[in-house]
C-alpha cells in the first residue's frame, strides 16, 4: 500500500506494521528499502539506478544466510520493489522513499517522504524503521502565523521547510476615512476597534487550527506591534507553544517564511538535545536513572526499563537477537536471560531504535560526537 500525506498522519500506520511483524519476527523475513531519489542530486531516475542496483545486491547477499527459502523469499521482495519503482515515482513532493515487503504476511508498504533518506536496505526478522523513527523525532508540526492588522496568514510547517501547507486564515477588510462621513476621532476609535475584532479573529482561527491538528511550536511573524496585539488575544495554553517571532511582512513568500521560521525551530529543537545531554551526562557521573553504552542499554530496554532513548545520529554497531527470547546484545556477547546464541545482525543499534519505538519508548537523536564518551548511546530509566 503506498502512503502519501502529512508524515506524522502516518505514525499509526508506521506503528501497526511494525506491530505486525514484531510478533512473528522470529520467522518472518522482511525487506526494509531506503532509497534517497531527491532530485536535486538525481534529476532522472537512471541517475539514481545504479544505487538501487547496489541496493539489491546487498540484499540477495544478506538473504544468503536465510537458506534458499530466505534467498526466494527476498529475490520476490525486491521484484515487488522493483517494479514498484519502474512504475513511476511522482518526485515533485518526494525526496526518499522507504518500503517494506514481506511475501509470507502479504505485506507491501510504502511511504513517500518530502526528505531525503538514506540509501539503505536490511534483509531481517521483522522491519527495520530505524531510519522513519529518526525523521518522526525531528518533524514535529509547526505552525507560523503572520499578521498585520488586516490580515493574516497559517502555514503549516513539517520536516524543517520540506514540507509546507498554507491554511485558510481570517482577512478583516477595515474602512477608510475617504468612504465614510464620520468624524476624524470617531473613525479612528472605529477602526481601532476594527484592527481588535481581526486579532480576536485570528486567536480564535489559530486556536481552532490547533484543536483540528494539533502543533508542537508556534512561530509568530510580522511587525512588533500586530504581534504583541494578536499575543494578547492568544489563550494561555497557545502562548506557552509559541518559541520565537520573525519581523518579515505579511507578503512575504511562503517560502521565505517557511525558512525563516525553520532557522528558529532548528534553535530551539537544538537546544533541547544539548540540555537533554547535558542532564543524561550529569546523571550518568551520579549513577541516577540512566544507562549508557550499547551493552547496558541493549539490557535496559529488553528489560522494559527504559523511557527515553538517546542516539546519535549514524551510529551503528554490530550484534545480534537470542534466538529463542529475542534479547538484543552486542557483539560477541550470549543472551543475558536465557544464555543462548544470537542471531547475527549487521546493525543491532537500528534493532534497537525500532524496539523501542514499537514499545513507545521516546525516542530523541542528537548529532554525532554528542554521547562521546558515553558510547553514543544511552537511556533514562522508568521511574
């Protein structure tokens, strides 16, 4: 099934087919596809065949390890990719696409991402949406809005400036001095109170915008006063979500806007990761509430002891699943519950990434060298 729309509409879809592989991971062999066709690097789609050429025989390498039956299963995944591809993609919107196919469940995901991905393919015991998890942690909606005191403006903002939708929003024409009989200082109480009437207006439309669909950050944009006017209108609970102001006119473009308002969100996300590691690294030297490096994290989150994991960005190591209670370890190591031998895996850390997204663990990524000297990864426990 192909999946177009807003990408955090599709966090229940992400979720019910990881779901629906997790249980039967152990005998269950699925394709997970990333291919990256953005086309400002890869104008033709033969500028981007080769990678997929490369792509597919990673798989039909990895599939080696699976028994002929693996080597079937997966050489009839990726004809279904390929022909999925040699159908035509639509790229004015889309930049990567991520697909995941298992023949035994019928399955045939596919999303449309308006970011690039990562060329990427995994060949294992359930999918891998390590890759997804990431994007999903970084793209929280945000909602711009521009005002003068006629007019206003909603842009919906999702993956920085990737992907912009512009809402209908209130425009309050206000009378002229020339079109009426009014004295001087009646008229300009009249239009004063005009100009409050379109920012009530405007704080009742973004409100209702945020219960339609709801934003993580708001960024206000226009001149200082019709800001400071419209704050006034705004409730408490949308006042607490706006995270910074950009003095660019109402007429702006709106890709103009949408960058400018990126730059600040960008900030801002920024700033949490380096106080999220700030305190992981302060309570790590206490020994308080949180594990680090692969080994102990692995442990924590099979545990069930983990809410919130941190990665960076990139990091990948090599380990494996216990074949009989599916425990993931590092390298070299046996299960720690049960002593068994693990199934090898290229890259236990994006295992790791989709287990506790499929768990609702939070998920937050940071930038590489950020967890160095912690391992690059690591956890703050349940309490």
């Amino acid at each position: 099934m192909h999946r177009q729309g807003v990408l955090h509409d599709r966090v229940v879809i992400v979720e019910s087919v990881v779901r629906q592989l997790a249980a039967g991971w152990s005998s269950q062999i699925v394709v997970s596809f990333y291919l990256d066709i953005d086309g400002r690097r890869y104008p033709r789609p033969s500028d981007y065949a080769p990678h997929v050429e490369q792509l597919f025989r990673l798989a039909r390498k990895s599939a080696e390890a699976e028994g002929q039956h693996g080597v079937d299963a997966v050489e009839a995944d990726l004809s279904r990719i390929a022909g999925w591809l040699d159908s035509g993609l639509d790229r004015k919107t889309t930049r990567g696409v991520a697909v995941f196919s298992c023949q035994a469940q019928d399955l045939f995901d596919v999303f449309s991402l308006p970011i690039s991905v990562r060329d990427q393919v995994v060949v294992g015991r359930g999918p891998d949406v390590a890759q997804l998890c990431a994007i999903l942690a970084t793209s929280e909606q945000s909602l711009v809005v521009a005002v003068d005191r006629q007019r206003s403006r909603l842009l919906r903002l999702e993956c920085g400036d990737a992907d912009v939708d512009e809402r209908e929003a209130p425009i309050d024409e206000t009378a002229r001095q020339v079109d009426t009989n009014v004295e001087l200082g009646s008229f300009e109480r009249r239009h004063e109170e005009l100009a409050r009437q379109h920012y009530r207006h405007v704080a009742r439309a973004v409100a209702d915008e945020l219960e339609e669909r709801p934003a993580a950050r708001i960024v206000l944009c226009g001149q200082q006063e019709s800001v400071a006017r419209l704050e006034e209108y705004l409730p408490e609970r949308v006042v607490a979500l706006i995270v910074g102001r950009i003095a660019l006119p109402l007429s702006s473009g709106r890709a103009e806007l949408a960058r400018a308002a990126s730059e600040i969100i960008r900030a801002v996300r920024r700033q949490h990761q380096i106080e999220l590691i700030d305190e992981l690294r302060a309570r790590a030297s206490e020994g308080a509430g949180t594990v680090t490096g692969l080994a102990a994290t692995l442990d924590a989150l099979g545990a069930g002891q983990v809410e919130t994991l941190v990665v960076e960005e990139g990091f990948e190591a090599r380990g494996g699943r216990c074949r009989d209670c599916g425990q993931l370890v590092s390298d070299g190591a046996l299960c720690a519950r049960c002593g068994a031998a693990p199934i090898p895996m290229e890259n236990v850390v994006d295992a790791a990434i989709t287990e506790a997204f499929t768990h609702h663990v939070a998920l937050e990524f940071c930038e590489e060298a950020d967890l160095a000297g912690l391992g690059h990864i690591g956890a703050f426990e349940r309490r």
